[in-house]
C-alpha cells in the first residue's frame, strides 16, 4: 500500500466565474490544394474562453495527453496557466484544473494544483480516471518521476472541492506521459524514460494506479545498436477492444553527445536545418496482455527496436527529408484500424500541409488535406459512428516564425470532412474563434475530451490560443457542441 500525503488544494476565483461565449464570425480564405474542395460551412462553433495567463503549450500537443475528463456529470480539465513572464520568453505557469457543469455551461472554478510554478512547458499536467471514480493528475514530469495526485474521495455529480493526496511513483523518470484505459482491469501509460535520445516503454496498473509494473524490454531504443543520438517522438491510441496499442512515431538524430553541424544537412532543402525536424512515419502494436510488440505485417518484433529495425520492418512512410515537427494525431478508422492526421513539409522547408495515412490492403496510403502554417501545428482526427472522417487542422496564410509563443506554430483551426475512406476532404467550418476581438491570434493544439472509461466524447473539445507571440498571455478553449447533434 502507497502511502498517501495531503497536498492542499489552493483555489482562484471561488466565486462562480460566468462563461463569456464568442461566436465565429465566417470563414478566411483558402488557398486550392489537390484532393480537396471547399464547402458552405455547417454551423458555427462557440468556444468557451476559460482561462487566462496561459504559457507556450497551455494545452500540450498530441505527445502528452489526456488532458481533460468526463467524470459524474462534469468535465475536468488541467492546463498549465496564471503565469508570470521571465527574462527568457519562457514564463512561470503553475498546473491548474478548470471544472465544467455542461448543464449550466460555466466553469465553476480554477484550481492550483502545486505551491511552485515552473517555467518548463514539459511539467504540463495530464489527468485521468481510475475505476473507482478517482481522479488522477501527473505533472512535473522531464525526464523526472513527477508529482501524482489523486483526489481522496471517489469524484461524484455532487463533488465541489477536491482534497488531492499524493499517489505513487510510477517510474523513475518520464516525460510526455499518455494514460489508457485497457482491457482486463489494465490501466496503462506509455512515456519516455528520460531525455531525446532515451527510450519508450509503458508501465500497467491493475489496482486503481497503485502500483506499476512493466515490461522487460523497452518497446523502442532507437540508438542502442550504434547509431549514437537517434530519437523519436511518439503518439498512441488504444484499439476497440483495448487489449492492443497502436503506436506512431517519427524519427531524427538529435545530433548531442558528439556534436556535427553536418549532421543536420538536409538534402532536399540543401540547407542545415536542426533537431526541430523529424522525418518518417512507422508503425508499431502493443499487445497489453502479453508485452508483445509486433508491426503492421504482424510480424512479432524483438524490443527494444532499434533505428536500423525501425527502418526495416516498422517504417510505413519514408518522407525523404520532408520533415514534421509534432508527430501525428493518430484516430481509428471505421473498420477499428489505425489511421494518422500527418503535418510534413512540401517543396520548401516552409511549407507544410496535412495528410491523412491509412492502410489500404498491402499498401500505406497518403492523401493530401490542406495546407497548414507550421510543422509543429498539432490537429485533432476521428471516426463518427457512420464512418465519416473529421481532421481538425491548423492553417494560417503563412509560415509562422517569431517570438518564444509561436515557436511550435499556430493558425486558425478548421475541421475537414471525408466522407469516402479518406479519398477526398472538404472543409466543413472554421472552429476557432474569429471576429475583430481575436485579430491577429493564434490556435493550436486541439484535442478531445475524454469519457472516463478513456473513450471520446463526442462533440467536446479543447485549444488554446494567444496573440503575443512572446509573452505567456495565452487563453484556454472549450467547445461544446453535446447537444447540437453535430457529431
């Protein structure tokens, strides 16, 4: 048994804060692009602006998540916000939690979650639910185990404050944590074990996040056999029935222990570039009731995998120095199989567009979607119940550079349709907010509000979104469209 500390709960805003709601004034151009055509818009979005002083990665992307939970009636949702600025750009931020009565549609309160800030966008919060109705929330975790919390009491619709013990370790070091509700009373987060070049594994609870156990062998290592400094970056879904994971993942030399600026030569854009860019896309599957790891072909792998492996047996794209920065947002298609939501670059290093990937057959497929501002903009993608395809891409009319805030890019969010497997996409709507208040603002990050049980619910989302491209001013988003049938 873990031994469990109170931590205090320090609360902002006690009083009810009333929800202001912004309404998104039509759509911005649109440049043509193959593959895709435009469309009347269907509906307009009404985000919920919910919270201020936001810092870089308020809401984290597609590597970190979930970061918002459907539990008793109300949504959870952590964040990393009240920051104060630095000398650096970077800002202090502290994990907060917002709460959400989709009834009345307010946020009752914001929560600090710690008594320090930190300026390390990493130590984003991610939260969960364990099977007893418990809440679970882990930050602070760079290449560190991290602080998890975990509400004292089984969280009920009647809950209105939350007394948060501390939970136990769950590993030695961790960064980018996701947490998945499994088959067989699993609970399973997947991480990496410590800085670029370190490997990924995953830990698996059965007793409600008490203890974790892992497998063996990490699933991938890429630079153990040699090829010093090889990395990756990762993101996963569970697949219908919960016993399998599906993972994707790019790779890039991080180019650190024995620095060579050669090392960083792309040849397609004849320039050096840096480890901001990475390049591929593979495959792999986790079985999480026996450890095995196999690829596409179900050819049963020997972990952990190294690049040459990766290269040989996982890879199912290679983009030939086209690059990405976040790796891709990854859905299951209709038939329960994995599908990707890719931003890659094209001709020139600056620009990118979207691209969904499925596998067809034999063959991994690729279609292009639309263009995108940033190779870092990280989108949402998923399967309706009729076997439509829903991308919510982030675009802007040109490549975002700037200050510390718009370093992993930014734009306007859209949401694109499929409605025949993939083949070709229409742009439905813009869904971030527009009108002269949000002039010369930026949205990234989009993602899915989860049901307890780890399933999406559908028609919730959260973003968020700044205008200062160096100072920590951003604001967090939700959307909630539950009621409308939209989805």
């Amino acid at each position: 048994m873990c031994k469990r500390k109170i931590v205090p709960t320090l609360v902002i805003n006690a009083s009810l804060l009333q929800v202001t709601f912004f309404l998104a004034m039509g759509l911005l151009s649109l440049p043509y692009v193959a593959s895709a055509e435009m469309a009347p818009a269907v509906g307009q979005t009404a985000p919920i602006r919910f919270a201020d002083a936001g810092k870089f990665k308020m809401l984290y992307d597609a590597r970190q998540r979930p970061q918002a939970i459907s539990l008793a009636g109300k949504v959870f949702v952590v964040f990393n916000g009240d920051a104060t600025p630095t000398g650096n750009e970077k800002g202090k931020a502290f994990p907060m939690l917002a709460i959400y009565n989709p009834e009345s549609r307010t946020f009752a309160r914001l929560v600090k979650l710690a008594k320090e800030s930190s300026s390390d966008h990493h130590d984003s919060p991610i939260i969960w639910a364990d099977r007893e109705h418990h809440l679970h929330v882990l930050y602070g975790c760079h290449k560190s185990p991290g602080v998890h919390l975990v509400s004292a009491n089984a969280v009920t619709n009647t809950t209105d404050n939350i007394e948060w013990k501390e939970g136990s370790q769950i590993a030695p070091k961790l960064s980018y944590p996701c947490v998945f509700r499994m088959s067989g009373n699993r609970d399973l987060i997947y991480y990496r074990t410590d800085g670029h070049t370190s490997s990924w594994t995953y830990r698996i609870t059965i007793d409600n996040g008490l203890t974790w156990t892992g497998p063996a062998a990490d699933v991938t290592d890429l630079d153990s056999r040699g090829r010093l400094d090889w990395s990756s970056y990762q993101t996963k879904i569970p697949g219908k029935d919960r016993r399998f994971l599906h993972v994707g993942y790019t790779d890039y030399d991080d180019n650190k222990h024995e620095v060579d600026r050669q090392r960083f030569y792309n040849p397609k854009y004849d320039t050096l570039v840096t480890n901001e860019w990475k390049y591929n896309l593979s495959y792999l599957r986790i079985d999480s009731e026996t450890g095995t790891v196999c690829n596409s072909d179900q050819q049963r792998l020997k972990t952990p995998i190294d690049v040459a492996t990766s290269k040989k047996l996982c890879e199912i794209w290679d983009t030939e120095w086209r690059g990405a920065g976040v790796p891709p947002a990854v859905a299951l298609d209709e038939q329960g199989r994995p599908a990707f939501l890719h931003v890659l670059s094209g001709d020139l290093i600056t620009e990118n567009a979207y691209f969904y990937v499925r596998k067809v057959g034999a063959t991994w497929l690729k279609t292009r979607i639309t263009d995108s501002s940033h190779q870092w903009n990280s989108g949402h993608l998923f399967c309706d119940e009729q076997g439509g395809l829903h991308a919510f891409v982030v675009v802007g009319d040109k490549y975002l550079s700037g200050g510390y805030m718009d370093r992993h890019g930014g734009g306007r969010i859209e949401e694109w349709t499929s409605s025949d497997h993939g083949q070709t996409w229409t742009k439905k709507r813009l869904f971030s907010p527009a009108g002269e208040q949000y002039k010369g603002w930026k949205f990234n990050n989009v993602q899915p509000v989860l049901n307890a049980d780890g399933s999406v619910l559908d028609g919730m989302l959260i973003f968020y979104g700044w205008k200062n491209a160096s100072k920590p001013e951003a604001s967090a988003f939700l959307v909630d469209e539950t009621t409308k049938g939209d989805h």
